[in-house]
C-alpha cells in the first residue's frame, strides 16, 4: 500500500500541476482523477499537520489502482521537494 504522509505535501502544491499530471499518466478515469485533485485540495487548505482521510482505490486487477496511488505520491513528493 502506498500512503501519502503529511510530511509529504506542501502547503502551495500546484493543484492545476497535479490534474495535470493525472491526465498525462491515465486516460478517463475522470471521476477518479477529480476526486484526487479534491482530496489534494483539502490537505492544501487543512495543512500538513491535520488529520485526513486515506485515500482507497478499490477495483478488480489491472484497472489502474496502484499506478494512480504512485501519481498521486509523485504529485506530493515533487510538490514537497520543489517547494511550489
């Protein structure tokens, strides 16, 4: 299981890079990849230090699961490490 820790994400993390990115590595999926970009959202307002939800992707094999939880943890990681 992959988690995006708190001390991962940075507080001005580009919401518009990161729907970016989740459109670049996944066709469709748009539902899923909003969702993502909300949750994204609301640790950007909460701050890194709150509490949040875990992210669950639920599926049968081979839809995608564990490639959106690494997007997702490139997203924070590239975020935190870029400061932006």
């Amino acid at each position: 299981m992959l988690f995006v820790t708190g001390s991962m994400l940075c507080t001005d993390m580009s919401l518009v890079a990161a729907r970016a990115l989740l459109d670049r590595q996944h066709y469709g999926l748009d539902k899923v990849k909003t969702r993502i970009v909300q949750y994204l959202a609301v640790r950007r307002l909460r701050g890194p230090d709150a509490r949040a939800p875990i992210l669950c992707f639920i599926g049968p094999p081979g839809v995608g699961k564990t490639s959106l939880a690494r997007s997702v943890a490139e997203v924070s990681f590239s975020a935190a490490v870029s400061g932006s």
